[in-house]
C-alpha cells in the first residue's frame, strides 16, 4: 500500500499501462507510478483555472478546464507518456464534465452557463486537431456524460430527456422522457442494446434503438425528484445504481431490473460506480472508505476506512 499526497481536490484516477492518472483543483495533471505512488509527469494548466474531467484514448490524455466566473473553458490533448501539450482549443461557455473519446472524435456536452442553464449543446471535436466537427442543441443543459455505443452517441438533458444521435452526423435520432423521469438528475449507461437512466428511486431500462421503455424498476421509499441520483452504471452483467441518496447502494439485474442485493451504509456517496475484480464488488462510501462486497449476492467482506472525507474519486483495480 502507498499514499501520495495530492494538491487540491482529486478528478480520477484512470490507470492505465501502469500509470495512475489523476488532475486536482490546484490546477496541475499527474502521471504517477501504479506500483509506489512516485512521480513519472506533472503538468500545469495554466492560465485556465483548473480541471473539471479527463479522458484517455490509446497514447493521449484529454484534459477539460473552466472558469466558471468567466464562463471560458478549454480542452487540451497531451502526450500520456510525457504530459507534452499537442493541442488547446478554448471555447466560450463552460465543458461538462465528462470526455468521450471515441476514434477520431470526443464527444463532450457544453453550457452556456455551467448549469443550470436554458439551454446547452453536444458537442463532437476532432481528436486530432480540437476542432468542432459538429455541434447539436440541446433543450436544458447536459446532466449525463456522453455514451457512445456503436454508432450512436446517448446523454441525458436536464428536464428528464434522454437522447441519442448519429455519432457521425450529429442527426437527434431520439428524445423521450420516461414516466416519472422530471428532473435531468440521472447519469445514463449503455449495455446489451439498452440505455439505463434513474431518478429517484426509479431506474428505466430504454430501448437503445428507438427510446421506447422496456421495463421500470422501483426500489421502496418515497421518491424526492430534488435528490441527485449516482449511477446507474452496469460492471460484469450487474446493474449499479444508488437510490436518492439515501446510503443505499443497489445489484439490479440489468435485463428485468429486478433486485439482486443491496447494501445501506454508504451515506452521501458523491461516486457509485464500483470496481469489481475476481468476484469481489468495491464501492466507496461518503466517508471516504471501501467497501468490499460478494459480487453475487453482496455479503460484506470487509471495510478499509481511508478518511477521505468528502472524496469524489473513482475506483480501480490493478495488479
């Protein structure tokens, strides 16, 4: 075990090729070591103010940043073994969070505002060169990080949209708003052809073709449109979502939506997307410690505590 302090609130980590990747509100990018936590790059990202997401796609790390009191945002591709700067393009108006690399294309939702705003777009740029090869409006401001699955790009808009478009084109191929699903408070995942959103305590399974519901989950509770919803997200054939902030994390079965197991005691879990490796399932409290649970049925394993108090980091797992 190791530990590396870092500067300033973490966005992260990616590992990858024995690199841990990670930014932090101080305003710099880190590259460190898997094995020992040491020091391979660290790059700054001035004279913007500081990173909101990144990205990699093969030898490249896509980096957004904003000044939302100045409504200005850029987006840089650097070198991933080195932290070399290839391109910057800036843009008016504030990046979400959320990079979707995809082949010669990123795919990232944009405000006006930084949100909630009237109106935002989806935006497709050149991975090569940062240019905007198409831009499509939006009716509310993007919630959900792009998804692309095939040739279709899917996100979520605030005021309970759900949408999808030709990757290529940018054409809307879709728009629904699912029963029940009011407010834009769900992060949306794509699986097996379907699309799953959440609000409340609600999850939705969508046909990806065509939008259409194919089924509804509820767990128990009284539903509150006013909390955030985290997830859903779907590790290993298993359907992750944490209802209405009420500590409770869910295993939903992601063809029926039924209910596998669940475990309470997460808190104000600001991430859910678990980390699941050679049967066990990790999630990560509000607390700032790991959970580890059967990924079957969700007996509880064991419990490191890491006193991150308030963390929004993701979880992985690496040998």
């Amino acid at each position: 075990m190791w530990r590396t302090p870092i500067l300033g609130a973490t966005v992260g980590p990616i590992l990858a090729g024995g690199t841990l990747y990670v930014t932090a509100t101080s305003g710099y990018v880190f590259a460190l070591n898997a094995r020992d936590g040491s020091l391979r790059w660290r790059v700054s990202v001035s004279p913007d103010l500081f990173p909101t997401d990144f990205a990699l796609d093969g030898s490249t790390l896509y980096v957004s940043t904003s000044d939302s009191s100045a409504h200005t945002s850029a987006l840089r591709a650097l070198d991933a073994a080195t932290g070399t700067l290839r391109w910057r393009s800036a843009f008016s108006g504030d990046i979400s969070p959320g990079l979707a690399p995809v082949a010669d294309r990123i795919y990232l939702g944009w405000s006006t505002c930084g949100g909630p705003c009237p109106t935002g777009a989806l935006l497709a740029v050149n991975a090569h060169t940062g240019a905007i090869v198409w831009r499509h409006e939006l009716p509310g401001d993007p919630y959900s990080r792009p998804v692309v699955a095939g040739n279709r790009v899917y996100m979520s808009v605030d005021g309970g949209w759900v949408e999808a478009f030709d990757a290529a084109t940018g054409a809307q191929l879709w728009r629904t708003q699912p029963p029940g699903y009011e407010v834009g408070l769900s992060h949306v995942d794509v699986a097996g052809g379907l699309v799953y959103v959440a609000a409340s305590r609600t999850f939705f399974a969508l046909d990806g073709n065509d939008g259409r519901l194919r089924w509804r989950a509820q767990v128990p509770g009284s539903p509150d449109s006013t909390h955030q919803q985290y997830g859903p997200a779907v590790v290993h054939g298993t359907l992750y979502a944490l209802a209405n902030n009420d500590e409770t994390g869910y295993a939903l079965d992601p063809k029926s939506g039924s209910i596998r197991w669940q475990y309470d005691g997460l808190g104000y879990s600001p991430t859910l997307a678990p980390a699941v490796d050679r049967g066990v399932t990790y999630l990560l409290t509000a607390g700032g410690a790991i959970v580890a649970l059967r990924e079957s049925d969700g007996t509880f394993i064991k419990r490191f505590e890491l006193g991150l108090i308030g963390t929004s980091a993701a979880l992985v797992v690496g040998r």
